[in-house]
C-alpha cells in the first residue's frame, strides 16, 4: 500500500497509538512502522490527550477500556479542542470487551475495529479516513480561499460600482453645463445680434439726424454770431460739442458691435508696425501730454491687423488719458511663454482699486467720469479682440503708482493648431 499518496504535502502519515496494554502497543506499533508509518505510542488517555495536543498526528488509534480515562472521554475531550478536533479518531476494543458504536460516533468517533484484527482491514480503514481527512482540508482550505476570492471580487464590485456612480454624476454634471452653456450661447447670439441691429438702426436713424443738428449748430454758429449774446453762442459750442461726443459714441458702438464681423483676414502681423501704426494715430495727444513711450522687440503674431491696431491704440491711448501730473511714461513689451505671447503695457498713471479690475472691462462701465472723456467701450473692445484671437486680458494696478495691462495671444504654432481643430470640428 502507497501510503504517500494519501498525505497531505507529500509527508508520512503520523500515527498515535493509545492502549494501556504494552504488548498491544508493540504489535500495532510495528506492524504500522513496517508499512512505513511514523507512529507514536501512549499508555494512557491522559499522556494521549498532551501528545495530541503538542503535535497534532494525522490519526489516532484509540483503545477504548483503559483506566482512570476511557477512550470515549479522551475522544471527547479531543474534539473539545480547537487544536485536535480535527484529528480523525478510531476506536480499537477486544471482541470480548464489546463497543458502544453509538457512543463511540456520539463522541466524534470515525471508525472502529476490534481484535483480533486482520491487519490489512486496519489499513485499508486507517487509509480511508486518512484520505477523507486530506481532503476535508483541502476543501476547508480552497473554500477559504474561495471566500477570501468573494470578499475581493465583492470589494472590486462596490468599487466599480462607485466609480461608475461617479462617472454617472460626472457626465451629468457635464451635460448640464454644457446644455448652460449652449443657453448662455444662445443668449449671447441673440443680445449680439439684438445689439448688431440696434448698431444699424442707431447708425442710420441716429447718424443722420445728428448730422442735421451738427449742421444747422455749424450754420448758426457761422451766421448767428453777430445776432446772438455771449450766453447762447455758448449754448451753440455745447451742442456741437455733444454732436461730437455723441457721433464718437455711435462710431465707437457701431465698431463694437462689428467686431466679430470683420471681413480682414488672420495674417501675419510684425507688432512693431502694429504699435508704430498705433502710436502715428496718437500723435495729438502723445503730443499734447508730452507722453514718453517705449517699447522692446515685439515678436510677429497672426490675427486681423485693424483689431490689433485699434487693441494697441486703446490701451496706449488709456494709459496717456488717465494720468498724473507727472507726463505720461509708458512701456510695451512681450514674452513667449509655452504657446502664447504675454504682453503688457505699463502706465505710470493714476491706477485703479483692484476691486474694478475686472468691472472695467465691462461695456459703459467707466470710473473717472467726471474728470476725464470717454465712452466706456476702449476695454469692453479690447477684452473682445483678445478673446477673438484666443487670448485673454487683464490688469494689476496700484492707486496713484501706475497700471499694467497684460493679454496674450497664441504664438503661430498654437494659431495654426486652433485652425485645425476648428476646421475638422465644422468641416463645411
Ligand atoms: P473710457 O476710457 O472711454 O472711459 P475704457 O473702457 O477704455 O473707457 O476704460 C474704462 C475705465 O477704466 C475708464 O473710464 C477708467 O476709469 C479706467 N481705466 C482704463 N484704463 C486706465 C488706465 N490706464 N489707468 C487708470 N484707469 C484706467
């Protein structure tokens, strides 16, 4: 008989063997060591139960009429422990002795036999149970593993489950912005278009009645003097004056309001001509206001070559209208930082609280009102020129120290790139 076959990794089953009668003990014991067993011999139920205790045997052979303690006692007393329940027990008892089968299975009993033995049934028992007790263990031990598998498996589903929650909430969290953003699109074509036909109507309702007003003010300035006081010549003064202001308010509106329309091309643009260009418009008043300005080599950009000359105009053209006493010094220059340029322009003018730095970029917001002319539309243009061209604007200021206005644009590269994506998001 094969006994390896049956143990557990591979190693020689361990046998304990319990009788008070010696002579028994030697028989068993060395017919089981022939067949090549390790066994362990104990007289007693008590030298039984600390030997199971202390190495667990794969089997117990357990004479049931000993003194003091019975085998049925020590077998209870062994499935009693969680360290030797699980050693299988056979009871062996003389024929003349007689075995309490109920009893001896009502304790946790195996098997029995009884003796005189024939030795090959011994085995074949021993090697049943044995076996049957290998492969409870394995079975306890994959269904161990099977569980710990579950645990995981119950783990990683709760897990998938929540990320797919999230994921769920994450695109619907998108979907509503974008449906908020389609809206405040949506809004924002119909007040662009509502103010492109008011630019129309107020260019062709407005213009020419103020032309007529501008005119007949210019013919009785010209004909009236002689006729007319000092008080209502001066009356005459203010209405051309306010025919001016508001004939720049509507030209002003009227090219706001065509921003997004213009028909020049994106080019390449050489910012030197574009400033160059810029500071020969404001010539007047670079004059008038002995304004110094100044600027490093700008690099080349692409984009519509009037909206950076009037970009440039307005933001030079700020920095010389809102100064101090001292004469207006200015300075222009631009960096490459990853794919945009990052411009700026510094004015050591009368600044402005940072709480309105971003108010004034806002279409008729303005903050000096009183003490200087204007239309409040200079920045509202020049945050949609720069955002035209992909960029953005924006300021820091310090009250009576000065101003910097920064935007950027993106360098060719990114332009281009831009473009691309455009292209194939509306392909026709
Ligand atoms: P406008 O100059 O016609 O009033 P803008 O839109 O160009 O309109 O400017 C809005 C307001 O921002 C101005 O009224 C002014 O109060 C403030 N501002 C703009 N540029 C400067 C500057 N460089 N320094 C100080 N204040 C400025």
């Amino acid at each position: 008989m094969d006994i390896n076959r049956t143990q557990p990794l591979g190693i020689l089953a361990d046998i304990l063997i319990v009788d008070d009668e010696p002579n028994n003990l030697r028989v068993l014991s060395n017919l089981l060591k022939q067949q090549g067993y390790k066994v362990r011999a104990v007289l007693s139920g008590e030298m039984a139960l600390s030997a199971a205790k202390l190495t667990p045997p794969d089997l117990i052979l357990l004479d049931i009429m000993m003194p003091d303690m019975d085998g049925y006692q020590v077998c209870h007393q062994l499935k009693n422990d969680s360290d030797t329940c699980q050693i299988p027990v056979i009871f062996v008892s003389a024929k003349d002795q007689g075995i309490d089968k109920v009893k001896a299975f009502a304790v946790g009993g195996v098997d029995y036999i009884t003796k005189p033995f024939q030795v090959e049934e011994v085995f074949a028992r021993m090697e049943c149970h044995l076996k049957l007790n290998y492969l409870q263990m394995k079975l306890e031990e994959q269904n161990y593993h099977l569980q710990a598998e579950i645990c995981q498996r119950n783990a990683a589903e709760k897990a998938l489950k929540e990320q797919n929650e999230q994921l769920r909430q994450e695109i619907e969290r998108r979907q509503l912005t974008e449906i908020a953003l389609q809206k405040t699109n949506q809004e924002l074509a119909r007040s662009n278009a509502d103010l492109e036909q008011f630019s129309a109507i107020a260019s062709h309702d407005l213009r020419s009645p103020l032309a007529t007003i501008n005119g007949y003010a210019q013919l009785l300035q010209l004909c009236g003097k002689e006729q007319l006081d000092d008080k209502c010549n001066n009356f005459v003064e203010q209405i051309l004056k306010l025919c001016d202001r508001t004939d720049l308010l509507i030209g002003e509106l009227l090219s706001y309001a065509h921003l997004n329309q213009a028909q020049d091309p994106f080019q390449l643009l050489s910012c030197d001509r574009l400033v160059q260009q810029a500071l020969e418009n404001l010539g007047t008043e670079i004059y008038q206001n002995q304004a110094q300005v100044t600027y490093d080599p700008l690099p080349e950009i692409i984009g519509t070559e009037s909206q950076f000359v009037q970009l440039f105009q307005n933001l030079i053209g700020n920095a010389i209208k809102y100064r101090r006493e001292d004469s207006p010094r200015i300075h222009l220059s631009a960096v490459l930082q990853d794919n945009h340029y990052l411009f700026s322009i510094q004015d050591n003018g009368i600044g402005i609280e940072e709480k309105y730095s971003e108010h004034i970029f806002q279409i008729f917001k303005r903050l000096h009102s009183q003490d200087y002319p204007g239309t409040g539309i200079g920045l509202a243009t020049c945050r949609k020129i720069v955002e035209r061209h992909g960029g953005s604007i924006w300021l820091k200021s310090q009250v009576a120290q000065g101003s910097t206005f920064y935007f950027t644009v993106p360098n060719k590269q990114r332009v281009v790139e831009r473009q691309m994506i455009a292209a194939i998001a509306s392909p026709n």
